[in-house]
C-alpha cells in the first residue's frame, strides 16, 4: 500500500491528492477493516509495551531516559537468531513449544546481563555526575550497540529462523489473526503479570518502588541501591530481549539498526502513559500501537514514523506528565 | 508609614496541601523585617511566591503600587525584587566577577545589536558595569577574588558573593533566605553587622527567613512569625519572645509535625 | 578599551581577507583535499553554532542536521532557480462532512500556494542578479528559513530539559527529514541534484569566521553572561533577572541560523543532496564534535571540528590500507563505532571535552579590567 503510493507520487503527483481525498468521501473503511486494523494495533502495542515497561522502570528509579533500551531489544532478537539453530534441534515434535520457551528465556537473560553489564560499565560510575553526561553517554552506548552490532553482525538484514511457523489462525470470518499476534499477544500479557507480581509482591519489587520514591530516604532505611538499579536494568532488558523474539517471530528481517524506531516509539509510549508509571506504560504502548496501524493503513503511511515524534511533541507541551502521571512541582 | 510590598489574603496550595494560607504581610520602604517560623512552616513558600517562582493560589501582591502575583521571576526582580537562596545558588562555571556581572544584565541599556556590533557606546557600558561590579565587589571585600571561579570561595565567601549578586540588580527589597545556615558564631556576627550595614548604605528594605533566633533578635526591627502556613504573630523583637502563641509553637506541647512542605 | 575593539572586529576583517587571499590559490590543491579543507570550514560552522544551542545556553539539542536541510534545500531551490509545482486542488464533493473538510484543505492549499507563488517569484527576481549575488542571497534565505524552524524548536525548549528536550530537537529533525522526504518537489527520498558548485574556500572559512565572531563577541558582554547564567542555574538567572525564554530563543534561533547557512554551504559543494544526509547520525556528529572541544570552549570546538572532519576523511585511507587486518579497516570504515567510544570514553574521563576547562580555550574568559576600578 505505501508502496503503491509512493510510486503514484512519482508518476502522478497530482493524482494522489485526490486519491485520498475519495477515499475519506466514500469512508471506504469498513467494519471489517477497522478490527482488523484494531488487532494489528492492539498487538503492535504490545511489542512496544514490553520495551517501553524497561524505559519507565529505568526513569523510575534513576530518573533518566536509558537511550540505548531499544538496541538491547535489537540483541534481543539477535540472540534469537543465533540460539534457534543452536538449541531448536533439541526439542524435536511436540516438545517444540517447549524449546521456544527455552529460547525466549535464554535470549531475555542475555539481554538482562547485557543491560546490567551497561549499567554498571556506563551508568553507575557516573550516577552523581550532571545528567546531560549520563545522557551523551547514553547515546554513545546505544550508537556502539547499533554500529557495534553492524560491525560483528553485517550491515545486511538477516532472515530470522523459523522459530514457530507463523499462519493465519482459522475460524476467524473476515478478520486475519495470525499465530504470531496471538502469541505476541499472550507472552506479553504473563509477562506483564510476572512484572506485576514481582514489583507489587517481592522485596526487590518493594524496594524498586521505594527508590523510586524517594532514593535518599530508601538508602536510609537499607535498601542496596546498586542492587536495585541492577535488578531494574536487568529486568527491563530482559523485557526488551523478549520483545526482540516476538518482533522478530513477525517480521523475520532483522538487523543493527532495527531497535532504533521501535525504541523510540515505545519511548514514546512511556511518557503518553506517564514516565515511571508501570501500567502507564501500557496503556500508552497500546494507544501508539493503535495509532501507527490506522495511519499505516491510511494514505498517510508515509508520514509513518513522524507520527510518533509529532504525539511526543504535542504531549510534552501540552500534558507533560501523560495520561496517569502526576504533575510535579520542582522545589527551589 | 508608606508601604513597599504588601501580601493579602495570600494563600498556595500544592494538591492537597496547603502550605501558606490567608496570610497577609506588609513592608515599609526601610524595614529589617524577619520572617520566623518551625520547620515547615511555609516561610520559603512564602518567598516563592513574592519572587514570582510559585503563583498563589489566591490572594494579591503588590509592590509599590503595581500587583505583581503570578509574574514571572525575572520581571519582579526588574520590578525590584531580589533573593538569596537557602542552599546558595551562584552560576557555578562563572568567576566571581562575572557572577555579579550577569546580575547587570536586567539594568542593560544595550543588548543583543550592541553586544555584535561593538559600537563605542557598548565599550562605554561595558566599562561602565565593570567599575560598578569592582566598586560593588570591593564594598564587600571580594575584590580580591575577582577571577575566582565562584564555586572556589570559601562558605562564607558564597553566602556574600550571593548577596553582591542580588544587591547589583538593584533592588528595593532584598530577600534572604537562611542567610546564616551553616555558620558559627563568629561569622554570624558579621553577617549581622553586614545587614545592618546593606540597609543603611543601599537603603533598602531587608526581609529574611532565618531559623536562628539570636540572629533573628539582633537584626529584624520587625518580625513575623508563620506556623503551618498562618501568621501567629507579628512585632518587634520584644513582642516577640513574648508572645504565648510563639512559644507554644516553637516549644510546643506537642512536637510539631515533621514533613511538611517548606519547598 | 580601543585595543580591545582593534582584536574582535580586525580579527574577523584579517580572517575573511585571509580566506579571500587563500581562495585564490585553491585551484593549486587537489580537489580532494580541497573538499576536505572546505568540510572543514562547513564543520566548524555548524558546530560552533550548535555550540551556542548546547554548550553556553545548556539546552542539549539533537536536531542540527534539521536545521541544516532547510538551509540546503531552500538555498539549493534559489540558486537552481526552478519554480516549484503549485498544489492541485481538490474537486468539490456531496457529503456534508467532506465539504467541511474540503473547505479546511482548499483555504490550506490556497495558502500554501500563496507561499510558493511568493517563493517562486522571490527566486525568479533573485535570478536577475550576479551569480556571487544569488547564493549571498540564497544562503542567507536558506539561514533564515532555518531560524524560523529554530523558533519553532526554541519554543518547546522553554517548557522542556535535559533529556526531554534532547528527543524533542531529536523527534523535530527527524520530521524535518520525513516531510522532506515526502516532498516531490523537491525530489523526495531520491534527493536533490544538480545544485551549482558555488562554495569555495572563501565562501566556507568567511563564514566560519563570521559564525565565530558572533558567536565570541555575544558571549563576551555582559548580555551574552546571560546566556551562561541560563546554562548554570536558571532558577537563579531568573531571580537575577535574566529573561531566560528570551536567551533560549534566541540561542536556537541564532545556532538554527547559522546551521542552515552551513547546510546551504554544503548543499553547493556537494551539488547533491538527499534527505537521508541529514539524520539523526549527521547531528550526532555535529554533537561529538561540541563535545569533544568542550561545551561553551569555542576555540576548543573549532579544533575539534578541524581534527574529527580530517580524521573521518583519515579512516577512509584506513580502510582502504591492505597491509591491515581486515577487522581494522572495517573498524575504521564504521567510524561510528569509533565516535560511539570517544563519546563513552570522554564522559567517564574527562567529560569537559579535550579542550574544554583549559584556559588557553577560553575557559573562564574573564575579561581584564582596567586597573583604575
């Protein structure tokens, strides 16, 4: 569809104007195609979800935007691709569900170690330095991540295995769903509620939330601050890895710069739902999710990958706090 | 008795809370006043929002005859306004000199043509701050300090330096705030004699915010005392420490309650 | 007093007559190289602006390649002098939600062509005048098209720090970069071609020189401490006074500037341009060179333009050593890396850049007063 467009814009610049223009007249979308395009969203927002819950907790209990979070996604499905072939022929016939599993939890935690080894590399050495140093640092780590990435990797997409065969389930009338939605969707949902369980229930979870409510008083009353701010960026990454599989299970072409939109959309996401507010982060992932599908779908598709930008502009203007976060007042 | 800054009925509120409430307050062109209160009594609030940082939430504020609530931080202290801050605040990558000099730049008559352009009456002004900011740094024994960077001085040298730095905007009421924090005895004595002295030479207005009584007693001809956010008394030294609602609120029957906004 | 006034304005007159001289031998040099010197000048152009933006007013900006493709492209549209097609517009329809809408977009079609015919005829006067004239007077279009795109950024700047404010520049560049790409008019993703080579070494080292000027005697006044006051505490810079939205804007309208002059500069020594030159990675590069010279140094950033261009034009050589390993020379051509680890090296190290803190760099540029004080 883009691509028609795009090639109409070349022949026929004239022509599209109009184009677009019936197409609103006759309001040519049907019911169909709004759930379909509903569903495409709602699981789109769901990769973004689990990448933007690491974008939140990070800003949660250190208080800055961790910019190289959407390349740990891109080693997410790099770890994919590597451990498929490595493990997959282990668990031959029906323990194959199985093997996936294994897959996604070895790749999360590499990602998990990749993202504490960041931490405390980059990060930690310079947590009571300026934040405008943490932040250059941040995008030198994620520009060696992408180029680092391309250097070991090749700047050349690679085709991700077939971990599960993606098909369009059946029985659904009009509406494609495909397995890949329907697993995308389903390991971000228990993941959500392993993070949700771990943040609300565990001591660990108990102490995150402490210091990201007050890091002073938390380290008064004996919470390990290192562990914690490891703990974090370990369990953020490992939600980033994990996207990285499900992204790449539906869109088999990977490489080093793959993380960089989706990264950025997700960020997005976080602060439409409010940074450093978990469920927030959802809410938001899906609103964007929702969002991206309809104007890909419109004749606007082109103007894709700016619509993220233009929602982050008009939010940090007009309600900087997102959706569920609370306005703070600065002390003086 | 003319009046300089007036506060009525001011009160602000953050969310739930309610920092200062209904509070009124008056200043005359020449007064040492003092603004004393607990922990937490809104005594920074209620600088905040005559420096125009917070707005109140209601209530009016007038400096001479012009209403200057919700204004923004930068024309109030054009208007004539200026602070100090409780944990200083100077412009840390500046020098000594320079930190005073930026101060300058509200009484500019030439700005950004001038500052390109370099026409003989910008050299004129320039040469013009310079001699005050020297004559200003010299007043206060910082002269010699000069190309310090500020963040070098010594403690005391900071609280001055921050001082200079809002006396050269040339204010009609300057606003300390905690001016003693952090000092001993010695040095508390001076800053006395120093207030003392800024009133006379620049004859200015003073209003501070201290927790130290004694520096508080030797100051302020006027004190005012603020206790969760409400005026609870107001006179002179004397009335002061007699005051029954005073020293109930400092010595309290019971302690006063910890954790309340003194943002 | 006069001493002083002879240094600044005699200082930026020596260095344009310089490059005027220079220029005159430039044909001696091969042209590669004499790309390369010209880059250099460009660099230095854009950095020292960007270090306006993001090291003496403190608003760390990402979005300085924006800014310099609209100095490109629009200098680039004045000096080819080729009308832009005006917009069509759409044909009256039935439904009533339509005709609303219809209305809305036929009084924005109607504007926008208002623009380009203004544009058009603009471009077609400038056509009249000497060939030295039309890109003076494209590249100043080019520079205030891009200050307007400036105020547009400078704006949010006042509601927005650190970090957020950095994915804003980030998030403007990268839509100043998609509508271009959108755009048939001017070529779309497949780019611009055909642009006059008009930059020569003058041209590139007298704006350079001019950005330094400005940029050196704003700061040194006392309305240019302003600017730094804003940097360091802007709480305290607005007690003191100091109208900080005011030197916010200004800063990015000025840095904007200055970058669509020296994407205007570019655009005529490349002769081609597309908008994928201008990402997100271009103003990456303009920032590492900010940082590395120091943040608020300008001499620092000036040498640091001078030594990152001469060394990414270094690594080329690099890569194409055979002697080498492979792994090195494909080290050296992604110098991405290579910046990726100057930039984490330098934070944990030395975060005031090379050459920022020195006083040979104008660190704490007190200026001398007379004794007599």
């Amino acid at each position: 569809m883009a691509r028609t467009i795009s090639l109409l814009r070349r022949s026929h610049p004239e022509k599209v104007g109009l184009r677009q223009w019936q197409a609103w007249e006759h309001g040519n979308m049907s019911g169909t195609e709004f759930f379909q395009q509903l569903i495409n969203g709602v699981s789109l927002g769901a990769f973004y979800a689990l990448i933007a819950l690491g974008y939140t907790m990070v800003y949660g209990v250190l208080r800055f935007i961790n910019f190289a979070h959407g390349d740990v996604f891109m080693i997410g499905a790099f770890a994919g691709y590597w451990l498929t072939p490595k493990l997959m022929p282990h668990f031959p016939g029906a323990w194959m569900p199985v093997g996936v599993c294994v897959v996604l939890l070895t790749a999360m935690a590499l990602c998990a170690g990749l993202g504490i080894v960041i931490e405390k590399l980059a990060y930690r050495p310079l947590r009571s330095r300026p934040k405008l140093t943490v932040l250059i640092t941040a995008i030198g780590v994620s520009l060696l991540l992408e180029y680092g990435g391309q250097y070991l990797f090749g700047p050349d997409p690679k085709s991700f295995p077939d971990l599960i065969t993606d098909s369009a389930l059946e029985g659904t009338g009009a509406l494609t769903i495909t397995r890949s939605q329907i697993i995308a969707v389903g390991v971000t949902a228990a993941l959500l509620a392993a993070l949700s369980f771990i943040v609300k229930r565990t001591k660990l979870g108990l102490a995150m939330r402490a210091l990201s409510n007050n890091p002073t008083a938390a380290a008064l009353m004996g919470v390990n601050l290192d562990t914690v701010i490891s703990f974090t960026f370990g369990l953020g990454s490992a939600l980033a890895g994990a996207a990285g599989i499900l992204w790449a299970i539906s869109n088999p072409s990977i490489d080093p710069l793959m993380g960089i939109l989706p990264g950025i959309k997700a960020f997005v996401a976080a602060v439409l739902g409010g940074i450093g507010n978990l469920p927030g982060a959802a809410v938001g992932a899906v609103l964007i999710g929702v969002v991206e599908t309809f104007v890909g779908g419109s004749s606007f598709s082109s103007y894709r990958d700016a619509i993220a930008f233009s929602v982050l502009i008009i939010i940090l203007l007009f309600r900087p706090a997102g959706l569920l976060g609370k306005a703070q007042v600065e002390k003086v | 008795m003319s009046t300089l800054l007036s506060l009525q009925g001011c009160t602000v509120r953050f969310g739930g809370l309610t920092a200062v409430s209904g509070l009124d307050l008056k200043i005359g062109p020449h007064d040492l006043a003092g603004l004393i209160g607990p922990n937490g009594a809104g005594k920074t609030t209620v600088f905040n929002i005559i420096t125009g940082v917070y707005r109140p939430t209601c209530g009016s504020i007038t400096l001479g005859d012009k209403a200057i609530a919700g204004m923004k931080p930068n024309r109030i202290a054009g208007l004539g306004i200026a602070r100090t801050f409780q944990n200083i605040r100077l412009f840390a990558s500046l020098s000594v000199f320079d930190n005073v000099r930026a101060a300058f730049n509200l009484r500019l008559k030439h700005g950004f043509s001038h500052a390109l352009f370099r026409f003989p009456a910008f050299y004129r002004e320039e040469a013009d701050v310079d001699r005050q900011v020297m004559e200003l740094l010299d007043i206060f024994d910082l002269g010699r300090h000069r190309d310090v960077l500020c963040k070098n001085l010594s403690y005391g040298d900071q609280r001055r330096l921050e001082i200079v730095r809002a006396l050269a905007t040339r204010p009609k009421l300057l606003l300390l705030d905690e001016p003693a924090a952090g000092m001993n005895p010695t040095e508390k004595e001076a800053l006395t004699r120093l207030v003392r002295f800024i009133k006379e030479k620049f004859e200015i207005a003073v209003l501070l915010v201290e927790h130290d009584m004694k520096v508080v007693m030797g100051i302020c001809e006027r004190i005012f005392v603020l206790d969760h956010g409400v005026k609870i008394a107001e006179g002179n030294p004397g009335e002061i420490t007699k005051n029954s609602k005073v020293i109930e609120a400092y010595l309290g029957e019971q302690p006063p309650e910890a954790g309340t906004a003194d943002a | 007093m006069s001493r002083y006034l002879r240094s600044k304005k005699v200082w930026l007159l020596l260095a344009v007559l310089g490059s005027a001289l220079l220029s005159r031998f430039s044909g001696a040099i091969n042209e590669y190289y004499l790309q390369v010197i010209i880059f250099v000048g460009i660099n230095i152009t854009l950095a020292v602006s960007l270090n306006l933006i993001n090291g003496y007013t403190g608003q760390f900006s990402l979005g300085h390649a924006g800014f310099m493709a609209v100095g490109a492209y629009t200098a680039s549209i004045v000096t080819l002098g080729v009308p832009l097609p005006l917009v069509t517009y759409p044909e009256p329809s039935a439904a009533l939600f339509a005709r609303l809408l219809g209305a809305l977009v036929l009084a924005f079609d109607h504007a926008v062509n208002a623009v380009l015919w203004v544009a058009n005829s603009g471009v077609a006067a400038v056509h009249g005048l000497p060939l030295v004239l039309q890109f003076v007077v494209a590249l100043v279009a080019g520079g205030i098209l891009a200050a307007l795109t400036g105020l547009l950024v400078g704006v949010p700047s006042l509601r927005l720090r650190g970090d957020y404010l950095a994915i804003v520049t980030l998030g403007f560049g990268e839509i100043i970069r998609v509508v271009i790409q959108n755009t048939d008019a001017i070529g779309g993703a497949r780019g611009y071609s055909g642009i006059p080579n008009y930059t020569t070494f003058f041209w590139a080292y007298a704006v350079a020189a001019a950005t330094i000027y400005i940029v050196v005697s704003l700061i040194d006044s006392t309305y240019g401490r302003g600017f730094l006051t804003v940097r360091d505490d802007e709480v305290a810079a607005e007690a003191m006074g100091v109208d900080t939205t005011k030197y916010k804007v200004v800063a990015f309208v000025l840095g904007a500037f200055f970058a669509g002059i020296g994407g205007g500069l570019y655009a005529h020594t490349t002769t081609y341009i597309n908008p994928a030159g201008f990402d997100f990675q271009r103003s990456i590069e303009i920032v590492i060179i900010v940082i590395l010279g120091g943040m608020g140094s300008t001499p620092g950033v000036a040498f640091a333009a001078v030594l990152l261009t001469v060394l990414a034009e270094y690594l080329r050589f690099v890569a194409g050593y055979t002697f080498l390993p492979t792994w090195l020379r494909q080290l050296a051509a992604n110098r991405t890396i290579i910046y990726a680890l100057v930039l984490i090296a330098l934070m944990l190290l030395r975060p005031q850049g090379l050459f920022g803190g020195l006083r040979a760099f104008g660190a704490s540029a007190t200026r001398k007063v007379p004794k007599a004080a």
